[in-house]
C-alpha cells in the first residue's frame, strides 16, 4: 500500500459491483467482503462517492444498510446486473473524480476503463485476482489486488453462517 501514500489530493469515487466483488469473495476466499478495510485502504485520499449496485432481487440486510450510510455510501438497486447503472454513473462523475476505483474484475467495464482514462480520469481496478481478467488488470492505470485480508470469514454473502452439515 505503500505506492497509495503521497496522494492525498485526489477525489476518488468508488463503484461496487457488489454481485461480482462478493460471489467471487465467498467463491475464493469463503467470506464476506470487508468493504471497511477496503475504503481504510484508500488511504488519505478524499472519496467523494461510494455507490453499491446490487440487483433488486438480491437480499441485502438491515444491517448492511446502516452500515453502509455510516460510511456515507449509496446503494442503487437494479432490475438485474449492476453495469449499465455502474457504467453511466462513472461516466457522469468522471469529470469530477481524479481516481474511478471500480470494485469488480468483469471485462464488460474494459471500455468504461478506456473511456474514463481518455477524459484524464485515474482507473484503479480493486478485485480478486482470481475473479479478474488480464486484459482488466494491464487496463487499468492500478490493479489492486484484493487478498484474505479483506475478508470476514464463515459468513455468506447474504450474511448467514454455512452449515455445518
């Protein structure tokens, strides 16, 4: 993280495509995402927006709900994936962000990454490696590969312990 230190003049603005950073967490790492020390991991930079897209038919609990208010976020619900809605706010945005961090390895944001780099807006790239393509991560101005570390173990992503059985 070191390489993040010195940058403390930048306006970042997170997307999370929640369904690809959170089945690809609980499929590699058998957890739940820990989006807090992952937003600590920004460092001093200043984050203008954080924006959660999870479809409407995915269950997200109370409890998510507050957490993610007190870390001053907003959650968009689509009718079904998160890209087009993820896509059109960082478009919107990019003239405002230095940095787009876009949680998520899927290769359909590959022209979103060239569209915000040609308008001088910084791409970084925050997913698990074994969830994201090379072509994404040699886009991307950074990859950030997330590791164990950013996981809360035993839980699913819908907030249930596994069985045990």
């Amino acid at each position: 993280m070191s390489e993040k230190k010195g940058l403390v003049f930048q306006k970042v603005g997170i997307f999370v495509d929640a369904e690809n950073i959170e089945t690809s967490g609980w499929k590699h790492h058998s957890g739940r995402t820990d989006y807090k020390k992952i937003f600590e991991a920004v460092g001093d930079r200043e984050i203008i927006r954080i924006i959660y897209y999870k479809p409407e038919f995915k269950e997200i609990s109370s409890e998510f709900q507050t957490f993610w208010s007190r870390m001053g976020g907003e959650i968009k619900r689509p009718v079904k994936n998160a890209d087009c809605f993820l896509i059109i706010d960082a478009v919107t945005l990019a003239e405002k962000l230095d940095v787009a961090i876009i949680l998520g390895g899927d290769k359909d944001y590959l022209p979103l990454i060239w569209y915000l780099k040609s308008r001088g807006c910084r791409t970084e790239i925050w997913a698990w490696p074994e969830a994201t393509g090379t072509e994404m991560k040699q886009a991307a101005d950074a990859f950030f590969p997330l590791t164990k570390d950013y996981i809360i173990s035993g839980e699913s992503p819908t907030g249930r312990r596994p069985s045990r059985t």
